[in-house]
C-alpha cells in the first residue's frame, strides 16, 4: 500500500506569485477596453471612460500588484506532487514533471529549496526546518543531491519602467476629463485617421515589449549546474570550485573567492516592487551560492553513492533482454534464498534506496523495481503501489515509464520501453 500524504510546515518565498494572482487585474483591463471598443465600433463614437480606465489599469498593473509577500504554509506531500495549502491567493501545485530547476541549500534555520515551475521565470523558495523535511520534499519532487537546471534571479528593480508605467496610467486618467473640459480637443481628435492611430498602437506595442524584454536581461543572477553567471552592471562567471563564501549585504552578495579576494554582485533591495530580491530572499539566494560552492569543493554526500551491492544490477552493456532476463534470475535466487539479502545481493532497503535516489542512473532505478516487485510476489506481497509512487516523482515521463515497464511487464516489453528511453 502507498503511504498517506505527509504534511509539512514551511515559509514561502513566491514573488511573482501564480498565474492566476498575476492575470486578475490585466483580465479586468482587457475586459474594460474591450466591452467599450464593442460600443465605438457600434456606435460610431469616441473612446468613452472605460477605454481609458482599462488602459491605465493595464499600465499599472504591475505596479499596484506589486510583489506577494513570503508566507508560512502547510505542504501536503503525494507521490509526484506538492500541494501549497494555507498559503491564500498563493496556493498552488507543484507536480514533479512540472519544475524545470531546483537546488537545495543549508541556512541558519533549516534548509531551503529554490524552484523553477516551467510556467513562469521567477524561482520560488521554500524554507524547511529539517534535513528530514527538506528529504521529504525533494523525494516527492524527484530532486536529486545537487539539483538540476538553471536558475535565474533578477537583480535590479527597473525604476524608470515603474515611473513610466505610472506617469502612462495617469495620462490615461487624466484623457477623459480634458475632452470634457476641452471641446476643441475633442473635435481634433474626430478629424483623426483612427486606423493610423491602430498603426502607432500596434508599433509601440511592439517596441514596449523589446524594452521590457530587454528590461529582464539587464539585470540578472544565475545559478548553473558548473558555475554562477552575473549580468548587469558587473557582468562575471564563477566556478563554483572558485568560491570560498557567499555573504548577503543590502548592496547585494559579497563573494570571497578561494584566491582571496571579495567581489560584490550588486542586487536592489526590494519592497513592493518586482525585480531585484527582499532582503530576506537576499540572504536564502547567498545560502544557495554558498551551498553549491561547497558541493563542488566536495561537500556532502549524493545518495547516489550506491552500495556495491547495486553493481549486480548494472546493465554493463549488455543487451536490453539479456540484462533483464540477469536481474529476473537475481530476483528468483533472492525469493527462494540461495542468495541471502545479507550476501552477494542487495538488500531490499538498498534496492528500494536506488530506487527512490534522483541522481542514480535509470537503469539502476528500473532494475531495482523489477527485483522488488518479483520478490515481493514471490513472498505474497504487492510491492507495485509503492513502485508507482515512486515513479510519480520522476520528472522526465519516458524514465518514469521505463522504470514502471521494467516492474511490470515482461522482458521482451520492458525492452522495447527502455529503448523508448533511449536506453
């Protein structure tokens, strides 16, 4: 039988917040220009109010959405998912298949884990009290000892961007009361040709959409798998190998590097504002640097340190029926005995370890499920509910399926699968 969900309690860094909390005022705006766009078109008239109030609430919607702010939150763990409860507009799920970047750090409380969902840029992190519940989260997630992927945090809160935005949505306001005070104005504005008016819409839409691109670019810091790149006004790359310490300050995070010398990456304190990073933030993005540093220098120990006991379970380049019709012969000499769990052959918590590990090799993990499932049958057990919960949490579907088809089905089928897998 799977286990019941577990629940946890952790504090939530979710700036931009889901996409939902992000697209109620734009949806409110687009609605407003949109029903008073039907009636000029109707009507033959001039933009009325509604038009103005949805174009200044577009404009400054950013800024009074402004960023969320970072809550404590139950986490209710299931295989291949993570559901966000307590948290009000910021509940969400997080499905395994569904993160494209993770990384795991030590802070003075606990441990965080910093998250990318594929469907926004902004990471999310996460503070945990435990290595235990950090454990927990990340088995759920299928993040493995270091991570995966690349993780992007901006760096600079864009002042000038937020001014323009507020001095448009005022002169959107602004428009409606001088056409009442000023007939002349709007008697202009009829001698208009409003499709060029479209035409110069359109292209400064456009135009605003490569400064506000390039808005996100100019500012920004990135956690690789091999090193840490800073673009900005300091534009740099570090190895993690280079870097001794990572240290917050309100201008930014001081680096100690292993020759000795400090750099300082310059990051905005923020508020309200998007962009740049809270000083709390600040501080969980040094642990993460620092972390990363100290993995690389050889800190920690992976999961994926098997026992040599799991090398019996290694393909060793061998043919896909070959190598599994050799794992069923193991999981038949384990079931009646003539290899004892204590001897040449892994023992089932070794095997169910492989398993659950992100970082072990997929072959290991779908061996490791075929010899669980056959000597689990063989002792009257069902070991397959716990075989796919575990496969849940993978995050790429042609391993999880590898690994489901190898406990499942026979060995010509569970071949032909881990071709699929590119195996």
């Amino acid at each position: 039988m799977t286990e019941p969900p577990t629940t946890l309690r952790a504090r939530l860094h979710d700036p931009a917040g889901p996409l939902l909390t992000r697209a109620v005022l734009p949806a409110i705006a687009a609605a407003a220009i949109a029903i008073d766009a039907y009636w000029c078109v109707a009507d033959g008239a001039l933009p009325g109010p509604g038009m103005f109030v949805g174009l200044a609430l577009l404009s400054a919607s950013p800024i009074l959405r402004g960023r969320s702010r970072p809550q404590d939150v139950d986490l209710v763990l299931k295989p291949g998912r993570i559901r966000v409860v307590g948290a009000g507009a910021l509940r969400q799920t997080l499905g395994a298949r569904g993160i494209r970047a993770a990384s795991t750090a030590r802070t003075r409380s606990g441990v965080s884990l910093a998250l990318v969902r594929r469907d926004r840029s902004t990471p999310l992190l996460l503070e945990l009290a435990s290595d235990d519940d950090a454990r927990r989260v990340q088995d759920a997630l299928g993040i493995g000892h270091a991570g995966f992927g690349k993780i992007t945090w901006p760096t600079r809160v864009d002042r000038p961007v937020t001014i323009a935005r507020a001095v448009a949505a005022v002169t959107w306001l602004a428009l409606p009361l001088i056409l009442a005070l000023a007939p002349e104005t709007r008697q202009a504005l009829d001698r208009l040709d409003l499709h060029a008016i479209a035409k110069l819409t359109v292209i400064a839409g456009f135009f605003g959409a490569i400064i506000e691109a390039a808005r996100t670019l100019r500012g920004t810091l990135t956690l690789a798998p091999a090193g840490l790149r800073v673009w900005g006004p300091v534009r740099a790359e570090y190895w993690y190998h280079q870097i001794r310490d990572a240290r917050a300050h309100d201008g930014g995070v001081s680096l100690t590097l292993a020759s000795g010398k400090t750099r300082l990456l310059p990051v905005d304190v923020a508020s309200h504002l998007r962009g740049g990073l809270t000083r709390a933030e600040l501080a969980l993005v040094a642990d993460q640097i620092r972390s990363a540093a100290q993995r690389a220098r050889g800190g920690g120990a992976a999961r994926s340190d098997a026992p040599s006991h799991l090398d019996a379970l290694r393909r060793r380049g061998e043919e896909a029926t070959a190598w599994l019709g050799r794992i069923d012969a193991l999981a038949a000499t384990m079931a009646d005995g003539t290899v004892g769990y204590r001897g040449a052959a892994p023992a089932p918590a070794e095997l169910w370890a492989a398993l659950r590990d992100p970082d072990a090799d997929v072959e290991v993990r779908a061996a490791a499920a075929r010899v669980l499932v056959r000597v689990a049958r063989a002792e009257g057990d069902d070991a397959l509910p716990r075989v796919r919960a575990v496969a849940a949490s993978v995050r790429v579907a042609d391993e999880a399926d590898a690994i489901l088809s190898c406990a499942e089905l026979s060995v010509e089928d569970a071949g032909r699968a881990m071709a699929r897998a590119g195996r």
